[in-house]
C-alpha cells in the first residue's frame, strides 16, 4: 500500500520543517506502517497563515459555483481511491472491514462532500426582514439579513471514524465558503494526508484553501485554539479536550464548534412482549471495539425483566466474532493503542470494584497475543451511579441497569453529563416517541431506525458538545450573521 507521508500547506505537499517523522502503528498487528511528517508549531502557524490569506486574499468566499466544482472533484477523486481508503482506514484505525461498508467510508464517501455542494445553491444566503421606522421619526428602512462565511475554520479531528469525521467536516466547512486547517489524530493519520495529495494533484481548490498537519504532538493543534487568525474551532474527540479547547479559545473570544464524548441509553421499555431482539441489538456496542462517540453503552430494561435481558445480551455478546479486522465476518477489531486497551481494562478493573457483576469477557484475549484486543464485555446489576456508567468507556463494554417505570428509565437515561445518542424500543411506538421526548440527547434511535446522514444535525446536549454538524444546523454553524438597513426613500 502507498501512502502519503508529506503535509498540505498553502497548495503544497510538505514534510515537517524539522524533517522528522514519526510512526503509524497497526493496532491488530503492532506493526508499523510507516512514516508521517511530524509538523511542528512553525508548521501549523505557517498553514494558518495560508489558510487566513486564501480567504482574504481570494475569490473562493464569494464563488459558490467554484466551492461546488471543487466538493464534487474532491469527492470523485476520493471514491477513486475508495479501495486504497478502505484498506489504509482498516490499517490504522483497525476498523472491521464490516464497518467500512457504512459510516466508517462507503456512507460518507456518498454525501459528506456531495450533499454540502448541492446545497450551496440551495442555502439561504439572504432573507428580507418587514420594513421598520426602528426609532419612530418616519423614516422606514428596508432590511436584511445576510449569512456569509466565518473564515478561517481550525478543524482538530479523532481517530475513531477518521474520515468519516473529516469529510463531514469538510464538505459544510467548504460550502459556505470557509478555508481551513486540518489536524487529525497521530493515530490515523494516512487518511487524512491522502485527502490532501487529491487535494494537492487532483483539484482546482485554491491553495490554502485547504490545509492538513500532522504531527505526535497533541499540542501543535492548540495554536488552532490560540491563533487571533484561525475565526472558529471545530473539534471532535473527548470531553476532557474539548474544555481545554473552549478555555484556549477564551483569550480571542473564539467561537468552538465541539463534538464530544457521550454514554448513551439502549432503553428497552416494558411493553415489549419479546424482548430477545430488541435487547439483543444492544450487543452491536462491540462493533469497532466500541469506539464509537454514539455508541448506546447503558442497557435500561425493566428490573422484572433484568435477568432475562442479561441472559440474551450474554449470549449475544460471546456470539460476536473479534479479531482481525480484515476478516468480513469480524464485528469488533482492536482498541486503536495500547494506551486505550490499558484504559478500557482499567475502567473493567473499576466496575468489579464497585460491585458490577461481570457476566462475560473482561480480559485481553489470550488467543490473540498481537494486537490492542479486549473482549466483549458485558456487566450487570449496576447502578448507574457507578464509573462505568457514567463513564465513556470507549470499548466493547455494555453495562445492563434495571428501572423501575418510564419516568424511572427517563431519569436514569438523564442522569449522565452526556446527551449524545440513544435508542428506545416499545411495541407502542408513540410510548417510544414520547419518552424519546423527554431523553435530553442530540439522536435518538426509535425501534431500531437509523438517524444517520450528511442531511442529518448530529451533535450533543450538555457535555456531549456544542452545536451539530451535517444538515442544515451543520452548514449555518459554519456562518456569521450581518443584519443592513438602508433607507427606503432612497432606493
Ligand atoms: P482526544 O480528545 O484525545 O483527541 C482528539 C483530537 O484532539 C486529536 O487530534 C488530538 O491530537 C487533539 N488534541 C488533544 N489534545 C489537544 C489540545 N490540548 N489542543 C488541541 N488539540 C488536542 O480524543 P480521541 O481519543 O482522539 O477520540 C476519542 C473521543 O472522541 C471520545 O471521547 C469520543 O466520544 C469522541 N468522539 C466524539 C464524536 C462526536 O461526534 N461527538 C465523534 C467521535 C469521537
């Protein structure tokens, strides 16, 4: 497989100024991949100042029909390269080829860049406000509101879907006429690197419009955070980095656009004459060794029917097959590092601690000696004032917790600083839906329906972020608001 080792900044394909690389580890193999340029601050402060001269400096704010010529050969140039994505994503972030089919590339591939584009024609750049004699001395003015772009967007990203979040980020950020600065996560970093070569060799966007460093050093994004020329930040990653961002952002009073962690309900109601697929689902949390930000994490099922729920999710989880990530009928691949696989097993460690019982896994496979692996776990009788329930886990652990009633399950589903996700099962589907009303999250699965897509504003209430990305909400985040008046005489 040939990657792309070298940074975009201002239209050029560069290695780090200091010329050191440093390594991309294959998390089911604990081989390493190869190199990647290991940028610098000087480097990051060299792609803010390209990215801040392509939107002062350059038609690309104004020129819609040029940002969606450039999405769409963006986006055609990428789904070239599918394959050669799927594999290097499968590599780095040790995605099951399963998940790569969805979410993690083929959706993505589809809408994040197309959809953005269609709707730059489409998006209400302008609306007319009713004329006004605003200080009463009979003067009316005609009135408008203009939406035009923020400017310089840094983009801080996580390795869990890669591209997924990238392109997602991407493609609104473009369409309304923003340039941008890209720093993925050390731990996948060939996607995004790709993305810049296409960029680089295969597109008419301006250069600096684009700009994409790497580097080990989680630092190097803060200067995104600092920078009086970078207008906005868009992070996605953990809670904790997401206060660090905001706190950054302060001192130039930086608009942060985050999304966040979550520990999301999987909440089975108890009208549900059969159980035995609505709870079972709940055991697709090890997809991608639960390293996913939306995942459902906390069974709710109600306590008369907690043993029976343990019983199918223990036989769901030990049925899901991990291992290689390449293999087609593998769920679950590695955690992305050993650092993450040490935290999930401390975080399995905390939950017998405080009196969870563990029903299945709990341990580093012993047949899989290579590789970051922890097997699907499953807890039950816990309390959800528990770590482990209050806690992003961010691997294949689901805890199961009883409830009494719907107002019970309701509080429960609440009590958590997280509001991302959800699903919610009930053979009554407006029960379903109107105790989806009262969960305090960004989606909600009803009945087993997906939400997903670039049409769709995904995001988080309470700690789980600030603002949505994709759909309407994702594109108007990337927009400042100028309100004029004139006389109306006058025209
Ligand atoms: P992380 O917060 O450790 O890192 C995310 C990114 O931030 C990386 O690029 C990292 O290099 C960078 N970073 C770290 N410290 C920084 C700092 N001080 N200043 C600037 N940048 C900094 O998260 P992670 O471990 O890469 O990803 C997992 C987390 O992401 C989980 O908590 C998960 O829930 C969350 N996530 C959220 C969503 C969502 O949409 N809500 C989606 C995916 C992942």
């Amino acid at each position: 497989m040939t990657h792309e080792s070298r940074m975009l900044i201002d239209g050029k394909l560069v290695e780090s100024e200091t010329g050191r690389q440093f390594d991309n580890i294959n998390p089911a193999t604990e081989e390493v991949l190869g190199g990647t340029a290991d940028g610098t601050r000087a480097d990051m402060e060299r792609a803010v100042a390209a990215a801040r001269h392509a939107f002062d400096h350059t038609d690309w704010s104004r020129d819609g029909e040029a940002r969606a010529a450039g999405l769409r050969q963006l986006q055609a140039a990428l789904e070239a390269e599918r394959e050669e994505l799927r594999g290097e994503l499968i590599a780095e972030a040790g995605c099951p080829l399963l998940s790569t089919f969805g979410p993690q590339l083929d959706v993505p591939l589809r809408d994040a860049l197309s959809w953005p584009a269609d709707m730059i024609s489409q998006f209400q750049w302008k609306r007319t406000l009713p004329d006004k004699d605003a200080f009463g001395m009979g003067t009316l003015a005609e009135r408008e509101v203009w939406k035009e772009p923020i400017g310089v967007v840094g983009v801080i990203t996580p390795w869990n879907f890669p591209l997924e979040i990238i392109l997602n980020k991407l493609g609104p950020i473009l369409a309304m006429g923003n340039t941008t600065v890209l720093k993925p996560a050390p731990d996948t970093p060939w996607n995004a690197t790709r993305i810049g070569r296409i960029i680089a060799e295969q597109t008419d966007i301006p250069p600096g419009v684009i700009n994409i460093v790497t580097s080990s050093d989680h630092l190097v994004g803060e200067v995104l955070s600092t920078s009086p020329l970078v207008d906005m930040v868009a992070f996605t990653g953990s809670t904790a980095t997401g206060r660090r961002i905001m706190k950054a952002a302060a001192d130039t009073v930086k608009p942060t656009f985050l999304e966040l962690g979550g520990k999301s309900v999987y909440l089975v109601l108890d009208d549900d004459g059969d159980i035995s697929a609505s709870v079972g689902g709940s055991a697709f949390v090890s997809m991608h060794a639960g390293q996913g930000c939306a995942m459902p994490t906390r069974l709710l099922v109600p306590n008369s029917r907690h043993a029976e729920a343990v019983e199918i999710v223990k036989v769901a989880m030990e049925k899901n097959k991990y291992g290689d990530p390449t293999d087609p009928s593998v769920l679950q691949g590695p955690q992305v590092s050993r650092r993450q696989q040490d935290r999930v097993m401390g975080d399995i460690e905390k939950g017998k601690q405080e009196g969870a019982r563990l029903v299945t896994g709990g341990n580093i496979p012993a047949h899989l000696p290579k590789g970051f692996f922890v097997e699907p776990t499953v807890f039950a009788d816990v309390d959800n004032r528990m770590t482990i329930a209050q806690e992003e886990i961010f691997g294949p652990v689901l805890s199961v917790i009883g409830f009494d009633d719907d107002d019970d399950a309701v509080r429960i589903a609440n009590d958590s600083i997280y509001g991302l996700s959800g699903v919610v099962f009930a053979n009554d589907l407006d029960r379903a839906k109107s105790v989806a009303g009262r969960i305090r999250t960004g989606t909600l699965g009803i009945n087993g329906g997906l939400w997903y897509g670039a049409d769709a504003p995904f995001g988080g209430y309470k700690q789980s972020g600030i603002g949505r990305q994709c759909g309407i909400e994702g594109l108007e985040i990337f927009t400042e608001t100028k309100t004029v008046g004139w006389p109306k005489e006058t025209r």
